[in-house]
C-alpha cells in the first residue's frame, strides 16, 4: 500500500509471471491456486504501473513466447514496451539472423515490436518493458522509495553477448522491487564443474571427468546440465536424453555395479530422523484435500498455508503420528 509503481528485475519467465501477477484483477487471481491471503494483499494494492528491467536486449531477453504473449493480453493491464530498444544494435541483429537463429529470441522480437506498436488503450494498470537496464542502488529510509537504474550497451566477447554500463543514470520513483535474475549453479565435491558457464561439465548428460571422458555411473538434468533456460518442457525433453543416455550405458554393461542398501532401512532412517517426514500416499492425501477445497470455487486447489495442516493430513494417509 502507499505505493503505485512496483519494479520487477529480471528478464525470464519468472520476471513475466512477477509481473502478470501483479496486474491481474481480483476476479482473476481468484481462479487460480494462488493462497487468498496473497490474493487479498495483491487485491487490495494500489499498483497500477508495473515496469521490468532487462540488463541486455529484447534479442537475449531469455523469457519464452507463450510467457510474453500473455503479458500483452492482459485485461487489466496494457503492454508497453520501450520501443527505442527495439532499433536493434548489429550485436543483436546477429544474434537472430540466419540459420542458426533461436527462434524462441527470433520470435520474441517479433511480438515486442508487435506489442510497441499498439496504442495503449487505457485499462487501469500498464505493465512497461525495458531493456538496457541494471539496477544500481536502492533508495529508503526503511522502505523502498526509488532505485537508481544504470543504462547499458551490449558488446561482443569471445563469441558471448554481454551488457556494459554506459554510465547513464536514472532515478525511478517506486515502492516496490523484486528481484528476478535468474540462477547460478554451485559446484559439488567431487564432481567436475564448468566455472564460466556454471554448469557441471557434461555430454548429453554423462558428467564428464578433467580429461573429457564420461565418468561411468554419473548423470545430470536440468538447469545444472545446460544452464537456466526454459520451461518445464524444456526441462522433461533434456531429462529423457539423459535417461537415454543412462539406459544405453546400463545395457552396454558401463555402469559399476554398487551393493544397495535395503528400501525398507531407507525408509527407517528418513523416519529415526524426521518423524514428520511425508511418504508418497501423505502427499497424495494433501494434494487430494487442496483440489477439493478449490471445487466448489471453480478453482485448481486451495492451498495449505500452515505446514501443521499439511502434516495432520499427510498422516491421516501414512498411518503415523
């Protein structure tokens, strides 16, 4: 409350879904599983321009189509989108022509330069993309007040697209920021891990030793596989290649063969040191006592907000307490 422009940093999907949420009306949030305390708060705001700042160019915005298209078919909100930003750089010509384009950055140009050239057509709240931004520092006296923004460029290095601060600033007034800019991995002990790209080093998912041959036995997915990129597709077509590339090796007679422990002394130990661990028919039981609270609301679920719920209905199934 007491504020009406909210900032959202960041340029993935997350940042996208940070700010619909925001502009969505009551009405709408309601048909969601979103928890009504924070539907309530989210109702009750007076935000009604939400702006997103993009460090590089709308060319390596990393956001995906379908999460850009319904930020421009809000109906609450209108779209706005920095319109200079889209007189592309030769960098970012480049970086969507020709063959080897990503059609997913080839396409989101073009629904940005679509969204740029609608005329607002004045619904209570604006949502606005920038692109060439960082954020430099935050202004308050035990609040949020404004933040200060750094204008970038982007250069060409080692064959790698990268944002670098002009210098400019600029001072945007705003009682909210939330902070969206995607994720870096850590290494593990022992496993060998890529520093500059932040991944653990691998081929189709073989973690790879220091000389570049696959490790027997060791596998990886997911973002720590090929970096923070995607969506929940993406991520289910890398882990089939992984399994594949498990499922050759475990037939070609590759993978050591190890002594297991037995399943039932598993689950003893996970019990001995947590006694409100939740089996598999505990989830089954929440996750049946949430959709059946959102069925008479027309919504997917109501959600536990209390993890003490959550447990006395995970043991009604596990027949533990």
């Amino acid at each position: 409350k007491g504020t009406n422009r909210a900032v959202v940093i960041g340029n993935g999907n997350v940042a996208m879904d940070v700010a619909r949420m925001l502009a969505l009306p009551r009405e709408e949030l309601e048909e969601t599983d979103t928890a009504d305390h924070a539907i309530d708060v989210m109702s009750d705001s007076q935000i009604t321009e939400i702006v997103v700042f993009g460090r590089r160019g709308p060319a390596q915005a990393a956001f995906t189509n379908p999460e850009l298209r319904e930020l421009g078919e809000l109906t609450d909100a209108d779209a706005i989108v920095d319109s200079s930003a889209l007189d592309l750089d030769p960098v970012s010509e480049s970086y969507i022509s020709g063959d080897e384009a990503d059609k997913t950055h080839v396409k989101n140009v073009e629904l940005l330069r679509d969204m740029a050239a609608r005329e607002p057509e004045g619904k209570r709240k604006r949502v606005i993309l920038r692109f060439l931004a960082s954020p430099v520092e935050i202004h308050g006296d035990g609040k949020v007040e404004s933040i200060t923004i750094g204008i970038n460029r982007l250069v060409e290095e080692d064959g790698r697209v990268r944002a670098e601060d002009t210098g400019e600033r600029e001072e945007l007034e705003c009682g909210l920021v939330f902070r969206s800019v995607g994720y870096t991995g850590v290494p593990v002990a022992g496993v060998p891990f890529d520093e500059k790209r932040g991944t653990i080093a691998n081929e189709k998912g073989r973690v790879l030793g220091e000389g570049g041959e696959p490790i027997p036995g060791l596998y990886t997915a997911g973002w720590i596989k090929r970096g923070p990129s995607g969506v929940i597709g993406t991520n289910k077509k890398d882990a089939a290649e992984t399994v594949a590339m498990l499922r050759e090796d475990l037939e070609a007679g590759r993978i050591p063969e190890r002594e297991l422990p037995d399943r039932s002394a598993i689950e003893e130990l996970i019990v001995e040191r947590d006694h409100d661990a939740v089996t598999y028919a505990g989830w089954e039981a929440i996750d049946a006592a949430e959709t059946a609270a959102g069925e008479p609301h027309g919504r997917p679920r109501v959600k536990f907000v209390r993890i003490e719920d959550m447990l006395e209905h995970a043991k009604s199934k596990s027949g533990r307490d």
